[in-house]
C-alpha cells in the first residue's frame, strides 16, 4: 500500500480476523498503539519496537491504532510516510480503526496547556539550553536538568515547564523492570531534570504533552516503546494525573544497537527497513531475529506466510528483558553467516 492516508485505514482484506489474531483468550479493552514520526527511514530499532508493541497487544485480544507522530512540520515529509507504510506492511503490522495525525489536533493541546495552567502546575521559562548546559555540565548523553531558575518568577512563557512533585511518580511497567518482578515501579522525576518542557520557546507543545493527551484520547492502554523513554512515561503520567485522564501500561523494550553499542539512528541508511526490503531480506526473518531467544519450539517460521509467523508468536508471546539487543547484519537476515 502506498500514498499518504490522512484519516484512513488498511484496506480490510489485510485485516486479521479477530478469531486469528487471538487465540488466547485476550481482554477486549487493550489499545495498543504504532506512532511512527515521518522524519526519516525507519529501521530496524522500529522495527524491534513495532514488533513487539503489536505482540504484546495483539496476544491479549486487544486492538492497535495507528499515529502519525507529525507535529514537526519541518522535520516531517510526505515520502517518509510512504516508506513507513510500505515498512508496515512488509512486517505484516496492521492496525484498527482511523489514522490519527498528531498535526490535526492542535486545538486539543492548546486545551490541555490551558487546563494545566489553571491547575497552576506551569510556569514560564526563559533559558535556553545552551545556559542549562553551561550551568549543569552534564556528561555526555546525559538528560540536562532543569536547576529551577525562572520557577518563581511568574514569566507568561510562551516556553512553559511544569512542575515536579517531589514525591516519585508511580507507573505501570512491564519491560524495563521485569528483573525486579514488580510491574509498578516509581518514577522520581525530581532526579530526573526536574520541571520539564510542556510547550517551546516557539510556543509549540512538547513530545511529553502531545503524547499524553493523544494517547488518551485514541483510547491507548498499552504502550511499547524504546527503553530511552522510559523517564519519560514518568512525565506523561504526571501530564495524565493532572488532567484526569487515567494511566497506561507501559513495556520499554529493550534499544537496538549496532556492534559498537551505539543506538541505530535514523541516518544511518543500511539498516534502514527499505533497506532490507531491496536486499531481499524475508520479514519472516526480521520477526525471528525480533524474538530474544528465536522463534522457539512452537514458532516453526520456515515456509510460513509472514501473518502465519505472527499468529504463531502471539500465542506464546512474553516481553523481552535485558537493556539492548545487538542489530543483525544483512547477511545474517539473508541467511548468508
Ligand atoms: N514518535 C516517537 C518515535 O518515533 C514515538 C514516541 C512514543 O512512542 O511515545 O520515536
């Protein structure tokens, strides 16, 4: 399938029927969600991510939606859309219900900045982040805390930061901390930066609100998504506290790096899904390498269409643990090593 799809859905005929799709017996209520950002290829760290979002929703009964994550019109082009639904559909990753596009719901984000700023949780900010840096000097990689400098100074914005409690914040998640064996664990978001970004210098809203406010308004339950935001399902749930708008629960999956442990990044182009289409690389093979430990005794992929390959892993579907999972070659994909 090709061509940009605002507001439509996968023809039904690639749909899986319910009864195919589940054969545990799932609860009706899970809404997983795809949010891929048109910024670029996608590759094989979305991939893994995908995957295992649609997996672990799909294996208890639930429904996926799909989201354009686009409210970066600079950022954003038409043919990353294209290349993603193609990557889509490649995997055999489909979804309920309409598309929705993050850029079509503006009115609702200027709502919830407005609500948050009567509930006095907001104040505006006027550093930028070369004097955060040039204050807090942190290592490299590191998430710049935020030292509260213009937190009393009652500013109007446009850049706005909400404040943190200084208790933790408590999250459901079922990934990232399966060693300890609890599924809710505590976020302390005052070590963890402090006040954060609800909307930019430039007046738009951030990753943290946009997210929170769409994933409740499309319903979503489940969300599976890279182990790096896992500090940042501690800010969407403290967004979601404030406005009434329930929690999720959440998998951070293990990240996807390349032999040197560096995260696969959207420019580097070879591990790219297109990439892997052109090489001749069967998405059956991309599935088997997304499972930890492979396919396992129940899970024969050879020969199997690749919607074959994802009801058998939905069956016996678990999450996966440990902190990253080292990208295969091409050749490996291809059989070849
Ligand atoms: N659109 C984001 C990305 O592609 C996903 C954010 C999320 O899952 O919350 O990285």
């Amino acid at each position: 399938m090709t061509g940009s799809v605002a507001g439509d859905q996968r023809a039904p005929t690639t749909l899986h029927t319910r009864a195919e799709e589940e054969p545990r017996s799932g609860d009706d209520d899970r809404v997983g969600r795809l949010a891929p950002s048109p910024t670029g290829p996608l590759h094989l760290g979305h991939a893994y991510a995908f995957l295992h979002a649609w997996w672990w929703t799909r294996s208890r009964g639930g429904r996926m939606r799909l989201r354009w994550d686009d409210g970066d019109r600079t950022r954003c082009r038409p043919e990353f859309e294209d290349q993603a639904l193609a990557d889509l559909e490649w995997l055999g990753l489909t979804w309920d219900g309409p598309v929705v596009r993050q850029s079509d719901r503006g009115d609702a984000h200027e709502a919830a900045l407005r609500e948050l700023s009567k509930l006095g949780v907001l104040f505006g900010c006027q550093c930028t982040r070369k004097n955060l840096v040039a204050q807090a000097a942190p290592h490299e990689g590191e998430e710049v805390s935020y030292p509260g400098t213009c937190s009393a100074l009652g500013l109007p914005g446009p850049a706005l930061r909400m404040r943190v409690p200084g208790s933790p914040v408590e999250v459901e998640e079922h990934c990232a901390r399966l060693q300890d064996g609890a599924a809710v664990t505590r976020i302390d978001l005052s070590a963890e930066g402090g006040p954060f970004l609800v909307a930019s210098r430039t007046g738009i809203p951030s990753y943290q609100l946009v997210t929170a406010v769409d994933d409740a308004a499309m319903g979503v339950t489940d969300v599976a998504r890279g182990r790096d935001l896992l500090t940042s399902l501690g800010r969407q749930q403290l967004i979601r506290q404030r406005l009434g708008l329930g929690s999720v629960a959440a998998a951070h999956l293990p990240l996807v790096v390349d032999a040197s442990g560096r995260r696969l990044a959207k420019r580097s182009r070879d591990l790219a899904l297109s990439s892997l289409r052109e090489a001749g690389v069967a998405p059956r093979a991309v599935l088997a390498w997304a499972l930890a430990d492979g396919p396992g005794p129940d899970c024969d992929f050879v020969g199997a269409s690749v919607s074959e390959a994802h009801r058998q892993v939905v069956v016996n579907y678990r999450l996966p643990t440990g902190r990253s999972r080292v990208a295969p070659s091409i050749d490996a994909l291809l059989g070849r090593s």
